[in-house]
C-alpha cells in the first residue's frame, strides 16, 4: 500500500497491457459484455460466482474480521474466478477477465428482481471490488485509477491548493511536510460520504476535497451507486427474458440459490433422482388422490390449457421428480401432456429444460424439488 501514497507520479503508459482485451483485472462493469457463449458456460461461470458471493455473505453473518473476510475472498477467488496480474504473462488473462466480466452480468439478471436481492447483491459485489482493489498490484491499481480518472474529480491546482493549505493540512491529517507533494482532487461530498462521516476531507459548498491516497474511496461509492442504477434498470428491461426457457430456468435457481445458501440450492456430485417409482401413466390417478393441493391446481391447469408457464413446469417439474419420477418417464410425462405441439417444437423448446432439471445438461446440477 505504500507506493499508494508515492509523492511522485510514475511512469505509467508503458507498463499498461494494451495488447490486452481486458488491460486491467479491475472492472467497475460498465459496459455490459457482447461476447457469444455457450448455455453451460452461461451456468456454470454464473455458479463459481455466486459461491463466491454466498461465501462472503455467509462471512458477514458470522461476523467474521476484515482480515478474515479478506483471506476467506481471496481462497475463493483463487479456486473459483481467478484473476491474474498483467505480469503473469503465462496465464489466459483474457479469459480469466472475460469469465469474471460476463458472470457478474448474468447474475444482474438474477438478482434484480427484487429489492432485497438487489441490495444484497449490491453488499457482496461491493465487498468483492473492494478486496480485490485493496489486494491489487500498486503499479497495477494506480494504472486502473488513471484509466478511470474521468470519473475521479476534477484535480485541484497549485493556486487554489496554496490558498485552502491550512485547512487541508487539519481534514486530511496529512503531514506538514507531504501536504505540498500529495496531489488533490474535488468531488460532489456525496461521493465520499465514508470520508465525511470520518472527517477526513476538506468541505466547502458542497465539494469533497480529497487526496489522492483516499480516491479508492471515491471509487468504492462509485462502484456502488452504478451498480444500484444498473440493477434497477435491468429490473425495468427483464420482462423480454420471462419466457425464455433456456435462461429463465437459471435465473431463477441462481436468484433462489443466493437466498437459500448454495450448498442448500445446489446438490453437486453423481446422485440421482429415485429411479422408475413413478410412471407418466400413473400420474393422473395420483393426482386425483394422493398429490397435495397445490401440485392438484398444476395438474388440472396442465390437462386444461395442454401447457403450464415456466414457473408452473419448475415446479411441477420438480415435484415429480422428487416424488419419484425419472428423467425417461417425465420426458413422456411432459411430451403427453403438451399435446397441442409438434415433436420438433417439443424439443427443440422444452426437452433441454426437462434434461436441465436432472442434471443431464449444462452444468449437471440435480436440482432438489421445491
């Protein structure tokens, strides 16, 4: 941390990796990703992040230290999304930095449902950012920060810093003998609000004057506020994505699996569900007498209509196969009872779901029932 608060500017334009897609394994997510991959990958990369997310909010629950937390994202980080620096020339940074970049996007889209998952999305995300700027490579942070400077506040110059001297000195506790060589910037005071709160900069008419060793500061409130539009707005905009059969079956586990906690969610490994003990043609006369309310109303709607909405066939789907019914039999289950499509609508449009909930598909994930 100490080259931080180096007095003089480096030399930074030739250490940048502008050979690289991704210069910089820092990411504020601004500008969503455009890239083109595979449904399993869309999974799979969404999953590694959300282990990292719960962990840090399990983290949080246990009142863990800061020291703690910092080494508990750093291990799962290491395992699950790792980031290289740009001096580690023998590893894919590229991809590394693609796989972190479109992850964090595809779970805006889980959890911006809610405000609840909004704002604990918000929490961990901002508390990953954090870890990982605070753990950044000096040289490296300080490129990050430059690249980004746009967004940093409006420098303050020599004449305006000579006359304000005194009352730098006092809000910022810099040393007598540092406060000439530490450059300063200006920002709106409700950037810095953990800077005020802490009275370590200098007000007047509403401006933050801070040094450029508290910018990381400013960039944690940036981070925060962005993301806290950004999910808003994906709320307002994720309607076209309700009935899309490969994406929303995902979403939605991901969305529940960060509420319930992933090992509670998720059930990883070779289990099965119970094999042949239930039938597709034992289903309507279970229904009739042995399934429970809710699973009856599902029933009735799907021989009604021949069709069930997404939500409806995740749990429906769910129910039978918890009850007992194998991926074969719900296979012929599902294709009876949607008698009013063609084979080839059929599975083009719902067998990978059908296959997704065993844990024959994608990630190979079994799914419990709900």
């Amino acid at each position: 941390m100490d080259s931080h608060r180096s007095t003089r500017k480096p030399e930074l334009s030739a250490q940048v990796a502008t050979h690289l897609r991704y210069p910089h394994r820092l990411n504020l997510y601004e500008r969503p990703p455009l890239d083109e991959i595979t449904l399993e990958q869309f999974e799979t990369w969404a999953i590694d992040r959300l282990r990292i997310l719960a962990e840090i909010e399990a983290s949080l629950a246990r009142n863990r230290t800061p020291e703690e937390l910092k080494t508990v994202i750093k291990s799962q980080c290491d395992k699950y999304l790792p980031l290289s620096a740009n001096s580690a020339h023998a590893r894919p940074l590229d991809a590394e930095r693609q796989k972190d970049h479109i992850s964090h996007f595809i779970l805006r889209l889980a959890f911006c449902r809610t405000e609840d998952l909004r704002r604990r999305f918000t929490r961990v995300e901002s508390l990953l950012f954090r870890t990982r700027f605070e753990d950044e490579d000096s040289a490296e942070r300080l490129q990050f920060l430059e690249a980004h400077g746009s967004q940093q506040g409006e420098p303050v110059d020599d004449s305006e810093k000579a006359l304000l001297r005194s009352k730098l000195l006092v809000a910022s506790g810099i040393r007598e003998d540092q406060i000439d060589k530490e450059p300063f910037v200006k920002v709106p005071w409700t950037k810095v609000l953990s800077l005020v709160d802490k009275r370590r900069v200098y007000l007047q008419r509403g401006v933050a004057y801070v040094p450029q060793r508290e910018l990381s500061s400013v960039v944690f409130q940036d981070f925060s506020t962005r993301l806290e539009k950004a999910l808003e707005q994906t709320h307002k905009q994720l309607g076209d994505l309700d009935e899309d059969d490969r994406l929303t079956p995902i979403l939605d586990h991901l969305g529940k699996g960060f509420v319930a906690g992933v090992n509670t969610e998720y059930s990883f490994g070779d289990e099965v569900a119970p094999g042949d003990a239930v039938t597709a043609s034992m289903v309507d006369a279970l229904a009739k007498d042995h399934w429970p309310l809710c699973a009856k109303n599902l029933h009735a709607s799907l021989k009604r209509e021949k069709h069930l909405k997404y939500n409806g066939r995740l749990q429906y789907g769910l129910f039978l196969k918890g009850v007992g019914m194998s991926l074969e039999e719900a296979m012929i289950f599902w294709r009876k009872s949607f008698s009013g499509m063609s084979d080839d609508k059929f599975r083009k449009e719902y067998s990978y779901n059908i296959k997704h909930t065993y844990g024959q598909v994608g990630s190979r994930i079994n799914y419990t029932p709900k």
